[in-house]
C-alpha cells in the first residue's frame, strides 16, 4: 500500500489579484486532514482578532479533506469557514453535493480568501489553473440563471459552483452559499462574507481520477454500503428524505411549533415526508457517488405558488422551520419558501425561524401591520410566509431588517420581543429540541458557532434499556456505556454529548456526510471510517489519532472564539427553553438553566478547558499538539 | 462473530475462609477489561485509606484480562496489585510465564483476596472450583522446593504456582511474587503483602479450551507474528533475552554504574547479552505461546557459586542492578544473586540497586564493617554482593534491614546515606536513565507506583530525524508527530510520555507483553492489537476505546493515591539526578529540577488533573466514567 498525501491549497488576494498555490507537507495534512480543522488552521495564523466580518480583513476559506472525492458514499462535502457576521465568533458550515469532489479532481484541497474585489468577480478552478474571471455582468442574478450563463461563458455543462445570490450580495446576516443550485453551505452567515468580498462564485472543473493508496480496500468499502444499505436505518432517508423524521419527531413532542411554543403540530402529518412524497415529490437526488439518495426534488408546475424543481426540495429542518415552527401546513408553500431560499442565497433555517419569530411577536402585539408592510403575521398564514421569504430575500421593507436574523431584529424593534428570540450566538435553533433531546441543550448551548443538530449525536431511542442494541452496541466503540437516562444532563449524559461532539467535529474535518458515517444509526460506523481513511491515505490511522483530530478541531474553533471574547457567557440557551412546553408528548418540558449550568461545568471539565471561563487552557492545547495556538491567546 | 465475553471472580476471604464466585456483567468487563484497572476497581471500592497494606485490612488481587490465555505471543500476563507496603501508595505489579493461561483455563478472571489467615495455607484452583488448602509444611521452603512438594501433593505435575519465598514470609519490603520458579511480580512489595496474609501459594490448573468470538483471526495474527517475527526488532530479544541491550545502552551513556553515579561501566561487555549467550546459557525459555522466547535459563554446575538452572536466568534490568550498578563485571555472581531472587522471593531491581546504595554508603563512609556485619561493600566485590543478597533474603544481620528497602534503610541510618538513595516513592530505580531518555525523567518521578520503566514507551533513537521512520510511522497512529528533540522535556515530549503511558497503562490492564504489542518496535503495534481484542472478546473495539480504558486505569491508580494522600510532592526524582553523571557519553548530563517542574506542570494539565496537587479532578475522572470515584474521593 502506498503511503501519503500530496495537496495543493489555493491563496487567493481578491484586493491585489494575487493567486498563490502552496503545497503543504504530509504532516500538515496528517495533523488538520482537511475542512473544518484545516479552514481554522489559517484563520487563526492569519486573522487577527476583532476585525470586520463583512470588511476585507476576513478570511473566507473553502476546504476538503484528504478522503474528499473518494468514490464511496458521503464524501463529497464542502466546509465553508470565516468570522461570521452572525456570531462575530467562528462560522463553519458544509455543504453535500458534486462540488467537492469536483474541486478535488480539478487539483485543489482548499481555497484561502483574503481581501476584496472592487468589482464583482469569480474564480475559476481547473485542471489544476485558477483564474479570476469578472462578474459584474453576473451581479444581481438569482442562482439558476447565474449558473446557466457561466457554463455558456465557459462552454462545458460539467462545471460545478457554490455561488451567492441577491441576498448575499446585500450582506444578509442570513445569507447562504449554495453549491449548484440546491445544495447549501447554509449556516453562520457564509453568504454575506462571500458577498462582502464582491466574489459572486467559485467554479471548478477538473478531469483527474481520483488517487487512493489501496483502490481495492476502498471499493469494498463501498460495496459493502450498497450492499448493506437497504437494510440499515439511513435507507429511510433515502425514501422519505430528511422530512421522513416530522411524524415520529411529532409523535416525541419533538417538533418545534409556533416558534418553539410547543413540540406538538396537530397538522404535521401535513407537511411530513411521506405527504411530500406521495405529492410534490418529482424524483430522489444525491451527491456525487453517494448510495443513500436523500436530497428531494418537488416540483408545483401550476397554481398560485409554483415550485421550479431545479430548486430542489425542502430537507426536515427546511420543512419545519417554514412549517411548524410558524404553524403552517401548506407544503406547497414550504416548497416555494425552500426554492426562494436556493434561487437567492438564503439559509432556510435561520429565515423559517425568524419569520416565526416575527409572527410569535405579531401574536404578542410586539410588531403590527405598520411594522410588517402590512402583511398578517399571525401563525399559520402560509401566503404571508411565502411573501415575508421573499422580502427578507430581497432586504424589501420590512425583510431589510429580518435579513439581519431574529436576534438583531429584536435587538432594534425592543417591545419585548428580544425574549421571543430563539437563537444562541445569534443562530437560530434548528429543528430538534432540547427539551426532548436534553443532550442537545448542552450542545446548543456550547457550540463554538451557535446552535447546531450536526454537532454531536442526538440522545434518543437508545436510551431505552434493551432498545437499539445495535446504537448502544457502537457507541461502545467510544467507550460509551447505554443507556444514560432520558431527559437528563447528568455526568454520563454529558460525557456521551462530548465524545459525540467530538465524532462529529472529525466528521466535519474529513467532511464527511453525517447520514453515512457516524456512531450510531449511520450506514457505516466509525471503524469504517478509519478504513477508508487508511484507503485513500495509505495511513496507518487509528480512531485514537482521528478522535485527535476532531478534538483539535473544536479546540481551534473554541480558541477562535475565546481570542474574540466569546466564552462561557455565550454559551447560553434563549429563556424561551426555560419555559414549559405545550401539548403533545412534551407538554410541560422545559430544560433547567441550573441544571444547563451544572452541566457546562462537567462539560468544560471533560474537555480541558477553564471552567470558570469555558476558554481553553495551555494544558489541553498541549496535549493536542496545538502549542501554537496557545501561544496565539497568550496562555499561561 | 459471536459477541460477548463472560468470566468469574473469585473473592476469597482468608480470616473467615469464605470463597464466593462473583460473575460480573459484561458491562463490567467491557469497561475495565482486567488487570491492573480491574484489581484497582475492587481496591477503590472496597478498602479505606490508611489501612496498614502490612495488616489484614489490605486486599490483594490477583487479575488477568478478557484476552489472557489467547494463543499469540504476550499474551500470558498476571497483574497482582495492594496497597504497597514500599510506597503506602498503589503497588501493581505484572509477570509473564505460564500461570496467567492456565488460570484462565482453569475458569477464573480475577481473584480479590481479604484478611489474614491465622495458619498457613494455599488456593487450589482448578476448573472452576476453589479450595483454600494448610500450607504449614510450605511454610519456610524455598519456591524450588514448594513446587515440588506442592506437585507431588496435588499429584499433577501440570499445575502452575504463583508463590512467595521466605523473604515474603518475614515480610521483607523487597519481597516479590514468584511465578513457577522463574517468573517474578517484582515490584512494589507484593510478597510482603502475600506474606502478610499467610498464604503461601495461589495455584491453579484448567482445561477447558480457550474461548474467542473469531478462532480464525486470531490464528491469522498469532501465524502473522510467527511469519513476520524474524525481520522484527524483537528478535534480538529473542537471541540475546532483553541483556542484549548492556552494551548499546552503555554506548549511549546510559548504563547505571556505581549506584547512578555513572552510566558507563567499562566492564559492561562483560555482563552483556552476548557474553551470557556465549558463557552461561544453557537455553532460551518462553512464556505461553510466545514466539520471541527472551527468556533465559543460565547454568553454572560447577565453582563457589552454582547457579541452578530451574530459576531461569537474568534479565537485563537484574544484570545491571547486580552487575553495573554495583560495579561488578562477574556474570556468574550476577546470575547466582539472580537465583538467590527467584529462590527466595526477592525483587531483583530493589533488591540489587539496594546494595548498589549500601555499596555507595560505604565508599562514602557512612556505613562501615561494623555496620555490614564485617562485609567489605566496595563497588565491585562480587563476593560480598552475593552474600548481602542471601543475607536480604533470610533478614540476617545487615539483611534485616536492607530488606527494607534503601529508602526506609537511609531513614534509618542517616549519616548522610540519604542523599544517595536513588528511587521515587521509596521504590528504587530501574536500569533507563532518565539523564539520558529524558522522557523518563518525567515518567520515572509521576508513576503512581513509583519508578518503572515499563509505563511508558523510552524516547531513543527515533527523536533523530530521518532515523527510525518506522517507529515515527507507527507513532502517527497514536497522533505524535516525530522526532523531538532530545534530552528535552520540552510539551511535545511531555505529550509523548504522557500519550504512551496511556499505551502502557492499557496495555497492563489487557496484560499484554510490552515486548510483543507496543507503539514502536514491538512485533505487534496498537491496531493488531484492538483486532486481538476484537478476534477474541467480539467486541468491535477502537483504539479509541481501548485508549479511554488505559487512561481509566492511570486515573484510578492516581486517585487511589490521592485518597492515600500522595500527589504531587511525591513525584520527585532523587537529588542524585540532578547531579552531573560521570564519564562515557553521558558525562556531565543531569536531569534539571526546573525543568522537572515545568514538564510536570504540562503534564498534569494534560492529564487533567489538579496542577498544584497533582490530584485527579472531577472533569476528568466523569469523562472517563469514573463519577463513583470522584465521590469516593470527595471531589467538588
């Protein structure tokens, strides 16, 4: 078996023009892998702390990972990082798709984005050249037809790109970065740094077959997921999609509503999977060599609100967070405000959650009619939702200050709405819940980027003595005993949110699909991962030296955070968690501020950091190998 | 593959002669795996602080692992760890031979022995029963005679015998354990605490087959090491038994000569591994199953020392001790104090550095004719060293005392002969000098049962780069990036000592040769390992998880020390350390108490634990599971 990695990072200047290739020695490779480890390993080197997140002193870097591209299941994702204008701490986002491993065949591993262009311009990636390329006469356009005209500008209908649209290019604090034209980079504000940096698109082609030290190891590996993925519990997904979860979620009391009121949608059978499935739904997509086939298409040729397929369709949090979260039923509108959201750059998650914001205020009186253009905010109004999408898309009225998320909005209009909020760091919260998911409590609140659902391994099911044998049978690979008691944030809860955090942090550095590699339901268990990592490497890795990795990884974004000021005080949950819930299975749940607290204590123990601080300390960066970023925060 | 392990401890009671079969779940064993973490779970849970670990109130366990007995090499280990009645801190000590498998065999994990007897007695194990037995005939033999008679009585010549000597019986603090007649648990003073109990023997014979989830695995990695064992850097072991190391570590400077004065002796070819080889061997011995067969057995018929082949033959740390820490080239009176140790039950690295100090005490004449009942200690008197072991093994004169230990000897006598005792927690040191493997320095000074040279892996030759890539590979798995630099201990070292004393640590709970499984030459490296432990148990472990449980059994030897009031005052190195040593390569080199203290400091904060104390802290022992001894210790 052949042994190393040779990779090619590309420096972009966009305020000089200056394109510069490194290639970085095997032991950096073998020490950051790649994405989200290998983004923050320049932003903490080359950014100082306290600078701009929309001015040109930000980086903005596009990275892969060492397996990215490999010819199996789940590789081929994108990790988009930079201080996010949401947060000003870190941003981090990824994104699925044929982007990545695109970006790989064309000769680059990551993208490093410096300064700003004083005119529209994208950069083009091939074969191994990089080229800036202008794009005023792209500026303004809605993703579909940005794509369109650059593959006539180029002539080859294989190219791929992530791209920002309008709502980027007016800085949305919302804004996404969408690959294609349906897959998104959607979190942490990632669109408006594109935006801010005049760069309307990265576009890469690439024609090189992709290299791995033990061909035969890896295609195994992927047959054994062809093999075995019909009877493991992702073929669901492939089925149903993300949104096959809304009944059971709903069953659980586990589907926020009415702005995370309650955990109960009397009308989730509405907008659930199975509905899309049996009637908007066009066909199934993927990613690039990916055997799961998740990702929707739907499509509404006629009415008052048609949905375009190329587009997409809505994924769980999408549905939820147009749907339930602002009481609406109506999947035809939830398609079209998941499409506006494609076609102009929006993340559908933080835009569905502040427009239920916006509509729990207007119940509350707190915004009316003169605030809103008129619109009725009222729950359940699903013409207004699909209007308000629009707005926000455009920054129209009153979108101009919801393109800034719920928490600035509130922080401007007062009235009482700030406590309607429901968001950490100034992210909204996806659509799983704490109260039901009590391990996510923690990790809401601890996320170095805001609150996040691919950030550790949810509890649920496995809980239950005796129940999914086979998860607590996994988890045991992570020296994880089942089952923890459920609703709890005792120290063996708390210890299994931790070490999940830490699987998903590596999963977000080798950036690898969390559907197809993970420690519990995944298709492939973190074993596996290890093998395609020795496949494609001809490393000798073990899970040991990986689980390094990931670690590193958050104790770079902790440290991130913690040069800008941003601690233990920010790792709060919004009171609206504090409060119980109403109805379904959930009635009555709240999650504990003391026991939240109690918990970040463990937490911060387990980890190595302060306590009192929740900063990192020399000791643990040490012990990572990250001695250098110690010395950054000027640690004892 | 089946899945599941399921074994037995036996508790035996000896003040009541009570015997009961405990059958753990298999959670239990999943999480402690044997050995070392398991004797600690039972000391913990179940003993004081303070107790005399002379006096009935210590318990002693007697531990194999969930792999013992599987047919590969290294596989045949016995833990057997007390309170230790050198340190008052955690003893735990480990021997190879044939005991281990055939224990397994004999359908026992573990014993936990309490009380005292008030007579003599010995436990017959054999296929699943227990039976405590009068060994007031035993009483006084030597352990070559006990087997015997014990074989006789049992009428089965196949038993297997772990034993103590006289020296054991009149509680000598030096006293070891002796499995068979030639294998040894050596340190910390487990045959004091066995004498202490009054049971002479623990014997055990078994036949059922050997279970394992996956015969065919695990044959292919026993035939593997067979095929690769050739062209492996164990197999100069296997020529030279591990005294083929004298002469290269002497080259280095790094032969203890003249009580740690030194480490050059210019004799040192004489005493070496090939010398042996070529003079007194009379063959090559091995423990179960092991293909490296590093044991020797040295034959001297004739002279005034005869040395009888049934106790084996030197191993390097006892040649040294007896040899170059004494100044003495003579192998036979080397080989024959040996015996002396295997007859009566002494540990040889104690009980030669032991005299090396009474030697260095009487150079310096703070010890005199009067005091050694005539004897003249000169460096280099081959006789008189002979005689002083005899004279340690039956507590004569002069003996009685430095059966002792030189430690608790220099507190005594005073004069000044305190400063020249070289051992950390009364626990005299072995043959790797920390002047010279400064990696050592650290490990030797914070080891919970004072210093030992098999807790860690040794910096050498692969801090130089380009050298030893293969060490520097497989170090990788284990995410330490190499080399570093040499003769420091600057936070890249301390995190390699501190990352490979977790192997260790592991690999004395799994009971595993360190010459065969280990994270640079050994034959086997960490993955081979977790697959050894996945063939036989079915478990599909990590190296993750199998890390997480040698960083338990660190914690809980820590924190069965803290209870015992030992922390960080105790992990301290011998002033002779710090002095320059003398001649060879080494000349002028010492250990720096500053940079002691700063490597220490690093080291607990990478292990988190307490800085200032020393102390385990809660964070750390609730993420390794471990809440139930954070409240044993109290802990905020």
């Amino acid at each position: 078996m052949a042994y190393g990695y040779a990779g090619r990072v590309l420096h972009v200047d966009l305020t000089t023009g200056s394109l510069i290739v490194e290639t970085p020695p095997e032991t950096f490779y073998r020490t950051y892998m790649g994405g989200s480890a290998l983004a923050l390993y320049y932003l903490l080197r080359e950014m100082p702390a306290g600078i701009d997140p929309l001015g040109p002193g930000n980086i903005m870097v596009l990275a892969l990972s060492v397996i990215t591209g490999a010819p199996i299941s789940g590789q081929s994702r994108l990790t988009i990082a930079a201080k996010s204008p949401q947060s000003e701490g870190i941003g981090d986002s990824q994104s699925g798709g044929f982007f990545p491993a695109e970006m790989k065949a064309a000769g680059f591993d990551a993208i490093v984005i410096r300064g700003r262009s004083d005119h529209p311009v994208y950069l083009w990636l091939h074969d191994g050249e990089a080229e800036l390329r202008d794009a005023d006469h792209l500026w303004g356009l809605e993703t579909g037809d940005t794509l369109d005209r650059i593959k006539l500008e180029i002539g080859d209908q294989k190219i791929r790109v992530v791209q920002i649209g309008p709502a980027g290019e007016k800085l949305a604090r919302l804004a996404s970065i969408i690959s294609d034209t349906s897959h998104a980079n959607g979190r942490t504000g990632m669109g408006a740094v594109m935006g801010s940096k005049n760069l309307k698109a990265v576009v890469v082609r690439g024609t090189a077959a992709f290299q791995s030290a033990d061909k035969e190891a890896l295609s195994q590996l992927a047959r054994w997921g062809v093999k075995h993925f019909a009877d493991s519990d992702a073929a669901s997904l492939g089925k149903y999609g993300t949104a096959g979860i809304i009944n059971s979620q709903n069953g659980k009391g586990g589907l926020p509503t009415r702005n995370y009121s309650s955990g109960f949608f009397a009308q989730a059978n509405d907008i659930s999977g199975e509905t899309m499935y049996e009637t908007i739904l066009q066909k199934r997509e993927t990613c690039y060599a990916c055997v799961i086939r998740c990702k929707r298409v739907v499509s509404v040729p006629d009415g008052p609100l048609p949905v375009d397929p190329r587009y997409g369709g809505p994924e769980y949090e999408t549905t939820a967070a147009f749907g339930s979260y602002c009481g609406i039923n109506d999947l035809n509108a939830i398609a079209k405000a998941n499409e506006i959201c494609a076609r102009f750059g929006l993340d559908s998650i933080s835009t569905g959650a502040t427009i239920a914001w916006a509509m729990d205020a207007y119940e509350h009186g707190y915004l009316t009619q003169a605030d809103t253009d008129g619109l009725d905010l009222h729950f359940g109004n699903a013409a207004a939702m699909v209007q308000l999408t629009e707005k926000i898309a455009r920054r129209d009225g009153i979108g101009d200050l919801l393109a800034e998320g719920s928490a600035r909005a509130a922080e401007q209009i007062g009235r009482g709405s700030e406590a309607l909020v429901v968001a950490v760091k100034r992210q909204e919260l996806p659509a799983h819940m704490p109260q039901v998911k009590r391990s996510l409590a923690l990790i809401y609140a601890v996320n170095p980027f805001g609150a996040d659902h691919q950030s550790s391994e949810h509890d649920g099911p496995y809980e239950q003595p005796g129940a999914f044998d086979y998860y607590a049978e996994r988890l045991l690979e992570l020296d994880l005993q089942s089952p923890q008691p459920r609703y709890s944030l005792q120290p063996g809860k708390v210890r299994y949110a931790y070490y999940t955090e830490i699987v998903y942090s590596l999963l977000d550095t080798l950036n690898v699909c969390q559907f197809v590699f993970g420690p519990t339901w995944q298709l492939y268990d973190t074993a596996q991962l290890v093998e395609t990592v020795k496949a494609v490497t001809g490393w000798p890795v073990t899970l040991y030296e990986l689980m390094k990795v990931g670690e590193r990884r958050l104790n770079m974004m902790r440290a991130f955070n913690a040069r800008e000021g941003i601690g233990r005080e920010a790792d709060k949950l919004p009171p609206k968690l504090y409060q119980p819930l109403k109805g379904g299975k959930s009635d009555g749940m709240a999650v504990s501020e003391a026991e939240l607290e109690q918990a970040k204590d463990w937490y911060y123990a387990m980890a190595g950091w302060d306590v009192a601080s929740g900063r990192p300390k020399r000791g643990k960066l040490s012990e990572l190998g990250l001695d250098w970023v110690a010395d950054l925060l000027n640690l004892p």
